[in-house]
C-alpha cells in the first residue's frame, strides 16, 4: 500500500475500523494503511495531530484534522535507500 501512496503528496484517507489491527492508521480506497515506528510528533494540540513514522523504506506522514475531522497521509522514500531498485 505505501508503494501506492510514495510521492503523491498529501493524500485524503479514511480512517481505520474498529476491527483494524493497532497499526493501522488510516484506510485508503477500503485498504488498510499501517505505520511502522512513530519517529516524531511534529504537532499536537486540539484540532491537529501531525507525526512521522519509518515503515520499511518509507517516510509515512500523518496529519488529522479534528476540526473539519480528516486525515491525510503522505508517503515518500527514506533516505538511505537506492532509487533505481524500485
């Protein structure tokens, strides 16, 4: 699924179902999108959580929206690995 999502931006998704395992951290046209480890909270208040996780070779962004209650994700490469092998 992360391949899907590398390098599209900012991506709306939905959120995950109660049925979803604790990695799951959104949805994405029905499939379930999960997270690796959380490297960093970037922002965290009221109406936005925004942090950074490493899932195998990708940088997942996640950014919720409370007020107008979305989510959206962002996936790019992390550095380190090489291109040209995807």
């Amino acid at each position: 699924m992360l391949n899907e999502l590398e390098g599209n931006g900012w991506t709306m998704v939905e959120p995950p179902l109660e049925r979803d395992g604790e990695s799951v951290i959104a949805r994405f046209n029905g499939e379930p999108v999960k997270a690796g480890f959380l490297m960093d909270v970037i922002e965290e208040n009221d109406s936005t959580f925004h942090s950074q996780y490493r899932s195998g070779k990708y940088n997942l962004e996640v950014k919720i929206d409370f007020d107008i209650g979305r989510g959206q994700v962002r996936v790019e490469e992390a550095d380190g690995y090489d291109n040209e092998n995807k």
